[in-house]
C-alpha cells in the first residue's frame, strides 16, 4: 500500500514528464512497442529516481509505529518500534537497553540505503554528463 503513496505518484510523474520525448519517438521508429519502450528505455534511464523512491518508502514503512499498534494485539506479534516503546515505563527508561535496541532497528534501514546508494549517485553523476 505504500508504494502507490502519493510522494511515489508524485516523484514518478514529475520524472516520466522530464523524460525526452525524442529518446521514446526515435524508439517508435526503431519499431518498438509501448512495453519494450517504458521497460528497456525509461526504466534503465529512470534508475536512480526508482532507488530514491524505494529508500524514501522503505523509510517511511520501517518507521510507521501507529498503524502497527493498532492492528498486532499482543506485544509478541508487534514490530520493533512498538518494543522499543515499552522501554519506557512510569518507573523510569532503561536508558541502555532502549539505544541498544534502537541502534538494531537503525541498521537495516542503513544497510538498504548503502545499497541503493549507488545507483542513487550514478544518476546525479548521469544527468551532469546529458
């Protein structure tokens, strides 16, 4: 559900409208259809706008905390943000505890970006050269 969010809708149609139009003409003469265009042609070329938004979501999901404390009803079934909550009780926070837990749920948003980064910086490097 969240990959048709509107910050989604709205980055990938602000890149299909700044795609040239010439690169998808030249394509139609060379004979080739709608699909093989939007797949072999827009997609590649689209890369790093594709990885933006896949980090931006993923973000955006891993850190959602109200949705899933509406929905899991007991604590074994709930995410990593809704345990890090009960760190804090009305007796004090386990200062210790909550940061350890904090930093685990940090590294796999970390270690998405790390992957998705490069091709994130290919496509700054790639619209300079145009």
């Amino acid at each position: 559900p969240n990959a048709a969010a509107a910050i989604g809708v709205l980055l990938l149609t602000q890149a299909m409208r700044s795609f040239p139009h010439e690169i998808i003409e030249a394509a139609r003469m060379d004979g080739a259809g709608s699909w093989r265009i939007l797949w072999e042609i827009v997609t590649p070329s689209m890369r790093g706008t594709l990885a933006s938004l896949a980090i931006l979501i993923f973000i955006s999901t891993w850190n959602e905390y109200f949705w899933p404390l509406l929905i899991s009803r007991s604590a074994e079934n709930s995410v990593i943000q809704i345990g890090i909550q009960m760190f804090m009780t009305s007796e004090g926070t386990a200062w210790g505890p909550l940061m350890a837990a904090s930093t685990m749920a940090s590294l796999p948003v970390l270690a998405f970006y790390v992957i998705l980064q490069k091709q994130v910086v290919q496509s700054f490097i790639r619209s300079g050269i145009r």
